[in-house]
C-alpha cells in the first residue's frame, strides 16, 4: 500500500504531532486512537469534498444500478448514498442515451434532482428496460483502523495526512501552528489536482459536445428510446 494504510496514517500522525512513540501513542487524554482516527475520517473526507469538483473523473466510480420503491417515479443512488461532485444518468449500463436533467415542469427532460434521489418530470411514472444506471462520486467509507483509506493513487493520501493535522491544530488549545500543515496541503493540493486533471487527455471531451454542457445544467431533451 506504498506506506499509507490507515495504521500508517494513524502513526504518522502521531509522530507529526511529537506524539509517536516508535508506533505506540503516549498517554495523552486528547489525542486517543478514537479521536486520531475521526481526525483521520474527517480529513478524508474534506479532502474528497475539496477536490471531487475540479478533478471529477478521479473520484467517479463504476456504473450503477439505481432503485425505485415506487415504480418509477423516483430514483436513488443507493441506501444512504448521496451522489456528489459528477453525476452521469444513463438509460442503459452499456451507456447509450444519457438522461438529462431539467425543471420539474417540463415534460421534454429526463429527471429533476431532489438531493440524493432524481424524479421523473411533473411526477411521471418512468420506467426502463435494464436501467437507469448512473456513474458518479460518493463520500468514502469511514476510515477506522479496520477500513483502509479510499484515497487513489496511495501516495496521494499524504493529503488526508496534512488536512488531518491542518485541523488538528483547532482543536489543541492554541498548542499548535497549523500554517505548516495548511502549506502543505495547499502544496500537495496543487501537485495531485494536476496529476488527476491530465490523467487522461481526452476525457470530459463529451460534456462539450453535448448541448446543455454540467449535467445539473442539462438543457430539456425530448424523450426518445430507452
């Protein structure tokens, strides 16, 4: 795992923060393995929510099957699963027409977006022979001891490490300076944005080709074939 597993990160950490002691934490009433690691989770978390936006097709995972519990009249991504950062619908899993967003009121679009859950223009019943699928971002599971970060490529983890620490001055009592870690967050930020955003030269290329360009910007498109 390339040095960034979730005991790893535990115990750099520690280490940053003067508290390591060769992998094992000193007594500190603060920083106990609970708290280090919902600092842990929490990073990883803001790091997702940071920079999903502008490298979305780093963090979009593969297509998915969406359900509805009232026949077709509303979607969802998934139980407790809240669609973030990048968003594509489409009819089918072998992609074919992707659904478009609009208002409520206009027959001619696909969906409308409530949050976590699309909708069916005007509350329609709208059904698909094998579908919808979507392909989107999602908040990460939360890193414990036992749940490894989710963070890709591993050395990219330094990022929950920094933002860890960032945050962790806030909350020790005016002990610590957090402009270092910030620093190098704002430093890595910039290295990994890079990375991600010319990982594939031509992707994103359809979303200028199609009318309406962000898919929460989508223009109304008639209905045609599932």
């Amino acid at each position: 795992m390339s040095g960034w597993t979730s005991a790893e990160l535990y115990d750099r950490f520690l280490t940053y923060l003067g508290r390591g002691n060769g992998g094992v934490m000193d007594a500190d009433e603060l920083w106990t393995a609970t708290r280090v690691y919902r600092q842990l989770a929490d990073a990883q978390e803001a790091v997702f929510n940071d920079l999903a936006p502008v490298a979305p097709h780093a963090f979009v995972g593969a297509p998915t099957l969406l359900a509805t519990a009232d026949g077709g009249r509303t979607y969802t991504f998934g139980s407790g699963v809240y669609p973030f950062g990048h968003v594509e619908v489409y009819a089918q899993e072998s992609g074919g027409r992707e659904l478009l967003a609009s208002t409520y009121g206009t027959l001619g679009g696909d969906f409308v977006i409530e949050g976590g859950t699309i909708r069916a223009p005007g509350n329609r019943t709208r059904t698909y022979s094998s579908g919808p699928y979507a392909r989107f971002t999602k908040f990460p599971a939360r890193l414990t001891s036992a749940q490894e970060p989710e963070l890709q490529p591993p050395p990219a983890r330094e990022l929950i490490l920094w933002r860890a620490l960032a945050d962790a001055a806030n909350v020790s009592q005016g002990q610590m300076d957090d402009t270092p870690w910030r620093e190098r967050y704002i430093d890595a930020r910039s290295r990994w944005v890079r990375t991600w955003q010319t990982q594939y030269r031509s992707q994103g290329n359809q979303a200028f080709v199609i009318p309406g360009g962000p898919w929460w910007l989508a223009i109304d498109a008639m209905n045609g074939a599932d």
